[in-house]
C-alpha cells in the first residue's frame, strides 16, 4: 500500500522540523524528520498493526513516533497520514467527531 500526506499533516512536519532545529540542531531535526517518514513508510506496509483511536476521531488510527503521534486513516488504495501532533496539541487540532 502506498501513503499520502494531508495538507495539514504537511503543515505539522515542518513544525515539527524547524521546532528540532531550533531546539537540538540541524542534524538531531533531520534525524527525527527521517525517523517520521521511514514509520509512514512502515504503516504503509502493515496499517493494521497500529491502534484505533475512536475516540480522538472516528475511522483513525494513531502510532507513536519518538514524541508525536502520527493519526492515519485507511483508504482503498492508500492510507493517509492526516496528522502528525505532539501530546500537547492533540484535543485541541482534532476535535472529537462524538
């Protein structure tokens, strides 16, 4: 199965990135950032080996990479990577669908 990255998702790993440098460096952020990615490339291949998370949101599923959670859903060819938030900002950026 192959992934696809949300627009919003988009907008959080480059948070994500430039928090890193900002906070450990060029090459810790790089690390993480690849860290993110190589496990989008892992919930590609097996979707069903991650939770789901009813509920935070209906239909997602959420694994934890180093401090964040990637939350995915899956669609009939793909699984889509809809966010990618740390602890903190998890209630507020997907409201409940309950």
């Amino acid at each position: 199965m192959t992934y696809k990255i949300s627009k919003q998702a988009k907008m959080d790993l480059a948070r994500i990135y430039w928090r890193g440098v900002r906070e450990f460096g060029d090459v810790q952020a790089e690390k993480y950032y690849n860290a993110l990615i190589d496990r989008f490339e892992s919930i590609a291949e097996n979707p069903l080996i991650y939770p789901m998370v009813d509920h935070v949101r209906s239909g997602y599923r959420r694994s934890v990479c180093g401090a964040d959670s990637i939350y995915y859903q899956m669609n009939n060819d793909h699984v889509e990577v809809m966010r990618v938030l740390g602890r903190q900002n998890t209630t507020s950026e997907i409201p409940s669908d309950h």
